[in-house]
C-alpha cells in the first residue's frame, strides 16, 4: 500500500500547472475586416477538406473567391464580438490558462505600416485583462499561421529577409505593450510545421517557391533570427517572460506488427 500511495503522489499535478485551452486568432476571432484589420494568409485560404490541394495549385495567387470557395475564418466563432462572455465560460470551466494568437493584421493591416493599428492593441488589452481578472494565465503566441497577406503575396513570404525586420516591429510592438502583465509567450507556432505546409508556417505558394527545399530553409533562417530578436526584446521588457518557440510534432503508429511498417514508423517519428 505504501508503494501505491507514493505512486499516486507523483501522479498528482502541482497546484500551478497551467490547465487550460488553446486558440489562434485565425481560428476564433472572425471579424477579417472589423476595426482596422488587414487580409492575413489565413482570410485567403479556403475551407474544407480540399483547401491544401487548392493552394498546392499552380496558379494559387492568394486571391479571395467568396463565389467559388467558403471562408469560414471570416465569421469563425465571433470571438472578437463575445471575447468577454467567452473568457467568462472559460472560467466555469475551470481554465487557469488560455493560450491565444495576436493577428500580425490587426496591428499592422498590410505589415509594412510605420505606426500600429491602436484599435486591434486595445482589443488585447481588454483580453488580457479580463484573463487576468478571472485568474486565467494568458500564454501569447506572437505568429500562428497568420502573416498579413501583402507580405506573402508581394514580398514572397518568410524567404525575404526583409521580413525580419517587419516582424521584428510587429513583436516589439505586443511585447511592450503586453510584456509587463503576460510572463508567457511563443515567438512562432509550430514553426517546423514548414516541413509539411509552408503556405500556413511560411506564406509559400508553388508561386513563390514552396517546391522547392531551399526556399524553405531559407525562411527558416529568417525565422529563427526573427525569434531571435524577440525573445531578446523580450528579455529586455520583463526579465522574469519565458518564451520560445513552439515545435508540432504529430506521433504515427504502424498500421500492423509487420516489421516493415514497424521500422517505417520509427523513421517517420
């Protein structure tokens, strides 16, 4: 009994474990054109099961087709509308913590913009405070698949150098803004996600060179400076953030006991 009891002591969580849930902007808000906001990647992709096909097209160029293809991030669950009563039914539900996106179009609509969007920055003030009121802990993530669409569109996506730059200011931005009341934060989701679909992780379209690997490691380079930069400024606003990047990492698991898929999922994984 005591080697039991000793067991379910270390299966017990401490009481500062972050349980909570996740979202990103593109996933939550809607409201693609409300209050100063600007197209991202993400207004420009179609829904459905067949969205990766369509963007894994040829002629993909990012344009919206509301006639052709549905939009379902356009509305999404109005979160932007009903963020408080959403915050509110987190807390019933027991939430000590939300992680959630802050779209790089909301602040800066086009992303080359010298001076923010205040509109979309008093949106997330609002947020993290009520968050913080309801003793939820806000986990930020700076970029989830969500770069505003004329730097994908015109500056070719994360391959350009010059994106470093850009988002360099989009970061620093939020993190003076926020980094004072938000400890935890993510410079970029599932940034290796490139590996699987540049379009969402790099803004690549076979236009702009997803075919091809070194375009994509290119981007990557640009990305992890950018990180770079971030979590530095970061550390500079209030040395007690933790931040870093978030990795995807999606287990597979053979189809049967043959040894031939066995040894396939272990190079897979």
């Amino acid at each position: 009994m005591k080697g039991t009891s000793e067991l379910v002591k270390k299966m017990i969580f401490p009481k500062d474990f972050l349980w909570g849930g996740a979202t990103a902007a593109n996933q939550s808000e809607g409201a693609y054109n409300i209050d100063g906001k600007g197209l991202s990647i993400a207004d420009a992709l179609p829904g459905g099961k067949e969205r990766f096909a369509i963007v894994a097209s040829p002629d993909f160029d990012w344009t919206i087709d509301e006639e052709k293809y549905t939009y379902p991030n356009h509305k999404a669950i109005s979160h932007y509308e009903n963020m408080e009563e959403d915050l509110n039914l987190f807390a019933e539900m027991g939430f000590k913590s939300y992680r959630f996106s802050i779209a790089w179009s909301r602040i800066y609509p086009t992303g080359v913009e010298q001076k923010p969007n205040e509109a979309g920055l008093a949106f997330y003030d609002r947020m993290i405070d009520q968050c913080l009121a309801l003793g939820i802990e806000p986990v930020i993530t700076i970029s989830h698949y969500e770069m505003p669409l004329y730097l994908a569109k015109e500056l070719g996506g994360w391959k350009n150098r010059e994106l470093i730059s850009l988002f360099e200011r989009f970061a620093n931005t939020v993190l003076e803004r926020f980094g004072k009341k938000v400890t935890y934060w993510m410079t970029f989701n599932e940034i290796n996600s490139a590996f699987h679909f540049p379009v969402l992780s790099q803004g690549l379209v076979p236009k702009t060179g997803s075919l091809e690997k070194k375009n994509i490691f290119q981007a990557f380079h640009h990305q992890f400076v950018a990180s770079a930069q971030a979590v530095k400024k970061a550390h500079q606003v209030n040395p007690n953030i933790q931040i870093g990047c978030m990795i995807i990492y999606a287990t597979a698991y053979a189809w049967d006991a043959n040894p031939i898929n066995q040894q396939a999922v272990l190079a897979f994984n």
